[in-house]
C-alpha cells in the first residue's frame, strides 16, 4: 500500500510541530502585549480607590491619596498645578519668558517653588510669549508673592490674537478668589485668545506665576468610532487612555478601517466649557493621514458649539495644538472625522482641555454653586469670592475702601509716603508726602523742599534753610529771633504779648481791692447809725412806737451826715 503524504508533499508532523510552536509565541505576544498596554494605566491608577477620580490622572510627583491630592511634604508634576494638580500650566509649556532690562534670571518664576522669589530691585517687566501654540485662550491666572501687602500690585497685561499693532490690553471683567493670604487666583471673563502676556507693576516681593491652560476632561471618557479593522486592536478608547506614545504597533492609537468620512466621538461624563486641544498623531508613519481634519463639539442636545478645521498644509505634524475661538457654552460630545475624505483616521492621544460653566463646580462639575453666588462660585471649591480689590464687602464688593486703606479687602493702609493712596493698588497715583516721584514716592524732597509732591518751600527762618519734609518743621531749629517749630513767631512779639496779659491782670486785681473797700465803708457807716439810734432811745427812755415824731428829726441828721463823709472823701 502507498505511504500517505500530506497534501503538497510537506511532512505533517512537521507542520503541527511548528503551528504549536507559533500558537504558543502568539499567546505569549499576546500577554506581552496586554502588559505592556496596561503598565503606564496601573501606574497611574494604583491609588485610585474612588469611583468618581478615576476619571482623571494622577498629575503628582509621587502616587496619588486616594482622593486624588498628592502626599504630604509631595508637589505637582512639571508643567501642571491647582486643585488635585489638574491644571495645564500655560506659563511653562510651550512658554519663552523674557525680562526688562533683558536678561535677567527668572527661573524662579516658573519653577513650581512658591518659596524661591525675586531678588532684582530693578527688574521692570516679564513677557511670556508661545511660539509652538501660537496663541491661546486667556481664562485665569495665579500671583504667589511673599509679602501680603503686593499681593495686587502686579499688574497684568496682554497682547491680543490677530493684534498686529501689538497694543496691550487689560482684563476688563475680572473676578478674584483668594488661595491663601500671599496667592490669589484672577479670572478674565473676557473671553479672549491672546499672544502675550506681560507682568509689570511692583515686582519686587513675586514669587511664582501660573497660567491655567485648563485641565484635559477627555481622560478615561467614552469613546466610539466609525470603523475598525478586525485583526488589529486600534480601538477608539487608546485615544484617551493617557497613553500620549505615537508607536502604532506599540497598541497607542485608533484605527479605523479605509472608509468614506471615517470619525472618533468621546461622550463627557458632564458639561464642560472646552477652548484647547491637543491631538498627538501616528510618529511611526502614515502621520499625512490626519491632514484636513475637523474637531467639532456639540451640547447635550447636540447643537454645534465650535468647530475647527485643519488648513492640511503640512504633511507631517506629530503633534497638533487646537484652540477654538469665541466658546463659552458647555460640551458634552466632541468629534473628530476626515470628511468626505476616503480614508484611514488614527489618533494616538485625544486632550480636551477645558473647565467648569459658570454656576457648576466639583472635578465632574456637577455640583450647583451655593445660593448666595449662583453664577460665580469658585470652580474647584464651590466657595463664593472672598476677595475685594478696593473695596471691603465680599462679595459685593461694592463699599469703598475708607480713607487711608487699599487692597485685598481694604486690609492694607496706605503709605505714609503717600498723601492720598489708591484704593486697589496702594500707589500714591495722586500724591506723595516728602517725596517728589508719584506713584512710587520713592525720591525724598531735596533739601529746603517739603510737603505734597515737594511743592512747598522751607521757612526762610529755619536754620540751614530745612525742615521736615512731611510737615515742615525746621528740624534744626530757627534763626536768633524766631519761635520754634515753624519760625514763623518772633520771640519779642511774643514778650510784648506777655506784658500786655500782665498788664490787664493787674487792672483786674486793682478794681476788685477798690470794690472790697466800698463795700467795708458801706457796712462800716450802717453800724454807726445804728449804734446812734440806740443811743438816743437809752437817754431818753422812749419806746421807739411812741416816738415817731422824731423820725424827720433823724432822717434830717442822717442826710446831714451822709454830705459830710462825701466831702470827707472828695478831699
């Protein structure tokens, strides 16, 4: 009988030998392939206990508590700052900062250290430009200092997008919430995509300043596209698993079939106010294939909010950074598709940056803000403002700071500098008092100069032609002749003043002694006549009723008497 071959002569043993083999290196693939997929998650997820932080990434230097804030004496990671480190920080990614005067060390302003401040007396200004983004939207800012009293003497300013006369601009609606008592957060509600931001003002006592790029809410979404291709993985959720590599075959990135307008959706957990994007593309090849894309978003109701669409000039870009302009509503779906393109989309990370609506807080922004500020509660706390700048009621702020008082909630006083200070920065941008340079006052009136901007002129009697440059005393006293403190008095004129108080006091004690005299000799001749009637009623043995017909007789030597005395004196 003939031996049974396999078909096409290949020994069979041999075949089921070497699919084993294959079978068992695919299977171990597989595992490695899973492991490999998975560390970067685990990693990331080893301390997430809680179902609702689960949704986002840990951003700490060391393993997140379960709640999401980093361990003590633990910081932010590079590049990331805020409530649990959510934030994208603008002021360092993609940022050039330059100085006035140029040149000088600023590494202290972005280093994530709020203890490390400046030491420059004569830096003016800082810059921050963003060459790779190109521009971007202006939502909020943090100031660290590390003295309370400058907290609002920073002054910020910004070149807006498209501005090609480069003209600065200030944030005309701002809101303000106070993080401790040397750092506070300053919102512009603008709405405003800018190129440039400068800082100026009084610089001396910053320590750290932040952008807020917003924080990415696409992480661990639900995502859904329009095709995949079955014997690859490429699924729609390896675009916001974290995973930023652009390694395809490394299970990084979507991937959908060859189709007519092929699309990525990622459904949000909430409503949030999305202005950035951030889309890495396929870096192992084929990166044309995203050329021309759109990046849409819609509400709940899916009604379009904004839209962006590449201009496809270039054919390979690795990374692509995505602002949409003039969007202030909430989002709950994005997509991405190449339309009425055929094609193949790959998308090997999807960041939508962005935050709550105005009256919604928490990380998920699902909570409500509290009665008392429905529509302005601070986003990660749910707080209403606390802060006033020159005013000192939040948080309304609608009371004025008194007379002598500026700043955070009227708690500064002015500067004895100055003689009437701002109410929100504390500058003398009125008038100095001693001092010849508003709004600083730091130049002291020059010798024989005094008062209000140094406007007065020292008494020429003043010794060595000084005095006090506040009040204008003459500190070194007055010439010979003169009164202390302002030299305006001469002393003889004072003396002469001395003699005339003197004079009129002794009038006074003269007239009192001649009235006490008048009124001795007065009771003095009513004791006499007194003393004669008695006498005359004794000699006679007359009852004084029955000897009325004598009254004319003493009446008569009475008169007669009184003409007598009155001669008596007169001579």
């Amino acid at each position: 009988m003939e031996e049974c071959k396999p078909y096409g002569g290949v020994n069979h043993s041999r075949t089921i030998s070497a699919m084993y083999t294959m079978g068992v290196l695919r299977f171990f693939l597989v595992v490695a392939f899973f492991l490999d997929s998975s560390l970067s998650q685990v990693e990331q997820d080893r301390a997430c206990h809680v179902k609702d932080f689960c949704k986002y990434k840990c951003r700490c230097i060391k393993p997140c508590q379960a709640d999401f804030k980093c361990a003590t004496n633990d910081k932010c990671q590079s590049g990331w700052f805020g409530f649990r480190c959510q934030y994208q920080d603008l002021a360092v990614f993609g940022a050039t900062v330059t100085t006035n005067p140029p040149g000088m060390y600023t590494d202290w302003l972005t280093d994530e250290n709020d203890y490390t401040c400046n030491t420059a007396k004569d830096l003016n200004s800082i810059t921050v430009t963003w060459a790779k983004l190109e521009a971007i939207p202006l939502t909020w800012w943090r100031i660290t200092v590390n003295d309370p009293r400058f907290l609002v003497n920073v002054q910020l300013q910004f070149t807006r997008e498209g501005n090609f006369e480069f003209e600065k601009s200030s944030c005309r609606n701002e809101t303000i919430s106070e993080v401790s008592d040397k750092s506070i957060d300053r919102r512009c509600n603008d709405d405003v995509m800018i190129t440039s931001l400068t800082l100026s003002g009084n610089l001396s006592s910053l320590c750290s300043f932040y952008i807020s790029g917003g924080r990415n809410v696409a992480f661990n979404q639900h995502a859904w596209q329009s095709s995949r291709v079955p014997e690859i993985n490429g699924s729609a959720d390896l675009a916001v698993d974290g995973n930023t590599e652009s390694n395809y075959f490394r299970n990084s990135c979507t991937h959908t079939k060859t189709e007519s307008s092929p699309s990525w959706t990622l459904t949000l957990q909430s409503s949030y106010v999305i202005q950035r994007f951030i889309i890495y593309n396929r870096g192992d090849g084929y990166s044309e294939r995203l050329r021309g894309f759109w990046v849409k978003t819609y509400d709940a109701s899916r009604s379009e909010i904004g839209y962006y669409k590449d201009k496809g000039v270039l054919d390979k870009v690795p990374i692509y950074y995505v602002n949409l302009k003039k969007v202030s509503s909430a989002v709950n779906y994005i997509s991405i598709r190449l339309n009425g393109t055929y094609g193949i989309l790959t998308l090997c990370e999807v960041e939508a940056y962005g935050e709550c609506p105005a009256g919604k807080w928490s990380l998920p922004c699902n909570k409500q803000c509290p009665t008392s500020c429905p529509k302005d509660c601070d986003r990660d706390t749910g707080k209403c403002n606390t802060v006033c700048i020159g005013y000192s009621n939040p948080p309304q702020c609608d009371s004025a700071c008194s007379a002598g008082k500026w700043g955070v909630n009227c708690r500064n006083n002015c500067s004895n500098k100055c003689a009437i200070c701002d109410s929100k920065t504390g500058l003398c941008n009125q008038s100095c008092l001693g001092y010849s340079d508003p709004p600083y006052c730091n130049t002291e009136c020059p010798k024989g100069q005094w008062g209000v901007n140094c406007t007065s002129t020292c008494n020429e009697n003043c010794n060595d032609k000084s005095c006090d440059q506040k009040e204008g005393s003459c500190n070194s006293g007055c010439v010979e002749g003169y009164q202390p403190p302002d030299c305006l008095q001469k002393i003889c004129s004072l003396e002469m003043n001395s003699f005339a108080i003197g004079s009129a006091a002794g009038t006074g004690v003269t007239v009192l002694v001649i009235l006490a005299l008048l009124l001795i000799k007065t009771l003095v001749t009513k004791g006499r006549q007194k003393k004669k009637l008695d006498s005359v009623y004794d000699q006679t043995n007359l009852h004084p009723d029955d000897s009325q017909h004598y009254d004319q007789f003493f009446k008569t030597d009475q008169q007669n008497e009184d003409v007598a005395n009155i001669y008596e004196e007169s001579v």
